[in-house]
C-alpha cells in the first residue's frame, strides 16, 4: 500500500464492512465445514447410523454380513479422508487470519503507547509479529520472555 503515514493503513479510516476476499473454491470449503459441524448434520449422521443398524437386522446374515458393512464401511472411510483436508484448510485459513488481525492490534498498540510516551515495552507488541512462522524452540524462547515481561509488570506495576 502507501507510505507510512497513508490513511488506508489508518485503522480510524477504514471501511465500515470487510470486503469478501474469498474465491469460489475457499467460500465452497468454508460451507462444507460449516455444514459438517452444523447440528442437523450431526443428526443426520446419527439418523443414518441407526437406519443402519435397523436395516442390519433385515438382511440375511445380519452385522456380519461382508456385502452389508462394505458399502459403510467405504462411504466413511472416503468422508472421513476428504474431510481431514476441508477441516485442515479451513483452520489454516482462520489461523492466519486470526493472526494477522492479532498483528494488527499490535501494531496500533504500539503505535498508541509511543504516541503516549509509554514506549517502554513497545518492543513486546511488535517484535513478536510473525512468530507463527519460526520454529518451536524460537516461540517457546519468545513466551518464556513475553511471561517473564508479564510478572515483571504485574510486580512492579509498570
């Protein structure tokens, strides 16, 4: 975008309403796994478990019959595999968005406390914009810092 002091970076000067940035495809992903979690779904799941298992009691060799657990056994197993990705994609997509909305906050934190001389931790809100993409041992060194910084200042008050 623009220069440092460009209004569209200014939070107090931005839209109302958030624009829709999803593509077909992630706004597809989102409606399946909300659809998956939804509470008609899961009785939907559980209506068919129990037709299931009614329909066992019908067919000629009942539960143990190969021909009537195959086509379950099958069907959940290919539901099961395609979900594991829409719900990863999903939670990858609210990850980062959640964090870069977490970064943002920070970021007009940092700008708020130097702009009332309170400068001193300024280097917690910023410095730590991006620590999702370091390696574990980095972000448990980083929390144990930011912890240590928190009784600090819930000791002294500062």
């Amino acid at each position: 975008m623009g220069g440092k002091n460009d209004p569209r970076d200014d939070p107090r000067y931005g839209r109302g309403t958030p624009q829709d940035r999803g593509t077909r495809i992630t706004r597809t992903i989102s409606q399946a796994t909300a659809a998956a979690g939804s509470f008609p779904m899961i009785l939907l799941a559980v209506g068919l478990v129990v037709i299931w298992l009614i329909g066992g009691l019908f067919v000629h060799g009942g539960y143990t019959s190969t021909a009537y657990q195959l086509p379950v056994s099958t069907v959940s197993s290919i539901v099961t595999f395609v979900m594991v990705f829409v719900i990863q994609s999903s939670q990858n997509r609210d990850s980062r968005a959640l964090q870069t909305k977490i970064d943002a906050i920070a970021s007009v934190l940092a700008v708020m406390a130097r702009e009332q001389g309170l400068s001193d931790h300024e280097y917690l809100l910023t410095r730590l914009a991006g620590l999702e993409e370091a390696p574990e041992h980095e972000i448990d060194r980083e929390q144990e810092l930011v912890r240590k910084s928190v009784e600090e200042v819930a000791q002294n008050g500062e």
